[in-house]
C-alpha cells in the first residue's frame, strides 16, 4: 500500500512529503517500510529502506508552500478536471442554490396536504 504523508516543515516555512511503501497493505513501521526516494533531477526514482522508523527520516520531497499548491493545483486537474478551487465551490453553491429551491417547492407542496 502507498501513502503519503504531509506536514510542514522547518518552522512552517516548508512542506515537507513523504512518499511511503507499506508491504501488504499494512500501515505499520516495520523493517519492510519503504520511502520513496528521486534520483538526480528528478526524473528516476527508487525506494529505500526504512530500517529504524523511530529515527526521523528525511521526507521524499519539500517545497515551498507557493510550489505546493501549484503542484495540487495540477494534480487536481489532472485527476479531477480542474485545477481552480474557487470554480469547484462556486459550482458546488450553484448546486446548493438548487437543492434549496427544490426543498422549497416540496415543503410547500407538503404544507398544502392534511
């Protein structure tokens, strides 16, 4: 099982993940926890063991909070089609507006039976 973990770090100035293998589906440290690691640029990657999960691990990756949400942004749209969380609330309030309404009709409705 994959996971990833977020938390800030270095004072709140960064984010820092960490990407982690857990053999067998299993969320618990032990000697065959893996955490992801990237290669020069970026552009490999492999998996080290975790071989002492009570010593602080350096995380997979950290960024600034600036790049962080630029990566979500896109990873957003990629997964779900769009990167802006403003247009996603303003269809979800749009959507409310008409449940409201029809609540409205059927309560009415409701009203107007013994």
């Amino acid at each position: 099982m994959l996971r990833a973990y977020v938390h800030e770090n270095y004072l709140g100035m960064n984010v820092a993940v960490s990407i982690v293998r857990h053999p067998d589906g299993e969320a618990q440290y032990n000697s065959r926890v893996q955490i992801m690691r990237f290669g020069t640029g970026g552009r490999t990657h492999g998996w080290e063991a975790i071989e002492d999960p009570t010593m602080e691990i350096e995380p997979s990756l950290v960024l600034a909070h600036e790049e962080a949400r630029v990566l979500l942004d896109a990873l957003a749209e990629h997964y779900q089609g769009a990167s802006d969380m403003r247009l996603l609330r303003q269809d979800r309030d749009h959507e409310r507006g008409r449940v409201d309404k029809l609540l409205d009709v059927v309560s009415k409705i409701a009203e107007g039976r013994p």
